[in-house]
C-alpha cells in the first residue's frame, strides 16, 4: 500500500481580493518507505500540499489517502508527525521534556511505553547527553535534531518535512541531510520533503515531484537513480549535477510555458 496518495487536488482560497486557486488536479503517490521531495517555485503550493495531507486544512477537490485512511483518519491513528521549518521549542521546557510533548496528548496507558523511546532517539539524533539542557542552548542544528526526535516518538509511518533546514548555514545543513538519511534508514517511515534547494532535493530522494508556477499542479516526476547509502561526495558528482541542471531546465520551460498562457 502506498504511504501518501494524491488524486485529483485542488485547493482554493477565498480572500477579500477574491479566489484564489493554490493548487490543480495534483496526482501522486508516495511509496513505502519511499523518500519524496516536492520542489517548484515560491508560492506553488508546496507547504499547502503537506498542510492537506496532515489535515491541517482541506482539499477543494479530489482526494487524500495516507495509508488508505483520510488525513483525519490519519491524525487520529497518528500514522504521520510533521516536521517544521522553526522547531518550535518551549524554551522553559528541557530538551527531553519538548521532545516528550506528544506524550500529553495520548492515552496514558501508552505513556511508559513511549516515555523510553524519547531518550532512544536523542541517541539516534546524535544529542544524547543534552537532556537537560534548554532549547536557547543548543544551535540550529541541534535544536532541529530533537524537533526530528519528537515528531519520531511516537513512531509514525509517515514524516512530512517542510523546509526543515532552511534556515541552517550551509555547513550546518549537509550535516543535517546526512543526518537524516542515516535517522530514516533507522526507520520504517516515509518522508515527503519540501525545499526550495534543488541539490538537497537531489542528494535526499528517491523521487522528486515538480509542482508549476500557481496554480500548482505535477509538472513533472522525476526518479532519482543514484546509489545508496549516499555521502557528501555525491553532491559533488557528474550524477548529482546532471540531475539538477535538467531538472532546472524543466523548471525554466515550466514557468516559460505559465507565462505564456497569461499573456
């Protein structure tokens, strides 16, 4: 069964200047345990697509299946944890109390069981030792390992990352992308991925999913056939910029072909 379908999508806003139509008839799948980036330009939808997968807002049109339930169906099940581009961090709250935070809102027979994981998975991150410490603490990139250890607790099937490291520095952030494919292959989790960095959308997937400029729909889907486990070389490789350049050529004619229909 695949993680995460999409048939159909659409999305519309109503605001004060009039409708709005965000994204149109978008298809597509996420696989088991499958590594899915979504790219395209600013204002495409992308965060809008991980908002409707989580519930968090409802498509206008078509349809939504996450493991075949409903994004609703989903939620309550807790098949999926979301990962923001701010981790969002109590800053009165320890390291291990912020990632403990989802165990408040579950049934308190399942507490012990996943009390434990918490401290599992700030090895897993590579923050163990930190525990005590407050989020003002520790860097960006620390703070954004325990935001990925919380949303990990309560062992989701399916990860959706918005921007998780966009705002990191370079260095920062290819540490943090090796550091994710290590975390997901320690996993059975799916992940749907956006970013704005065709590279890190590249070194990441096994898929990436172009949406075109508003209203976005798939323009494209692309296979990523490169090797793993990857390392940071591969950024650097014949492969890697083959890939970007002609993903960034299907993104130029997209947008070209957009502008085109509104003249």
């Amino acid at each position: 069964m695949d993680s995460i379908e999409l048939r159909g999508v659409g999305k519309l806003f109503d605001l004060k200047e009039g409708p709005l139509t965000a994204l149109k008839d978008v298809n597509f799948k996420v696989g088991d345990r499958e590594f899915v980036s979504l790219i395209g330009p600013s204002g495409c939808g992308k965060s809008t697509v991980l908002r409707l997968v989580a519930g968090l807002s409802s498509p206008t049109s078509g349809e939504i299946l996450v493991h075949g339930k409903t994004p609703d169906e989903a939620r309550n099940e807790r098949l999926y944890a979301f990962v923001f581009q701010n981790p969002v961090m109590f800053p009165w709250r320890s390291i291990i109390k912020n990632v403990e935070m989802p165990l408040e809102i579950i049934e308190k027979p399942l507490r012990d069981k996943y009390r434990g994981r918490a401290h599992e998975l700030l090895e897993l991150v590579g923050i163990k030792g930190f525990e005590n410490a407050r989020p003002a603490q520790l860097s960006g990139g620390m703070k954004q390992r325990a935001a990925i250890a919380r949303a990990l607790l309560l062992n989701p099937e399916v990860l959706l990352m918005d921007e998780p490291f966009g705002a990191l520095d370079e260095i920062t952030r290819d540490r943090m992308n090796l550091e994710l494919l290590r975390i997901w292959r320690e996993t059975s989790a799916s992940v749907l991925f956006v970013t704005h960095s065709i590279e890190e959308a590249v070194f990441l997937s096994d898929r990436i999913v172009l949406l075109s400029p508003r209203p976005g729909t798939v323009a494209a889907d692309i296979k990523i056939d490169i090797s793993r486990p990857r390392t940071t070389d591969i950024k650097q490789s014949d492969e890697t910029f083959q890939y970007s350049t002609h993903i960034r050529k299907l993104l130029a004619e997209v947008t070209q072909q957009m502008l085109e229909e509104t003249v």
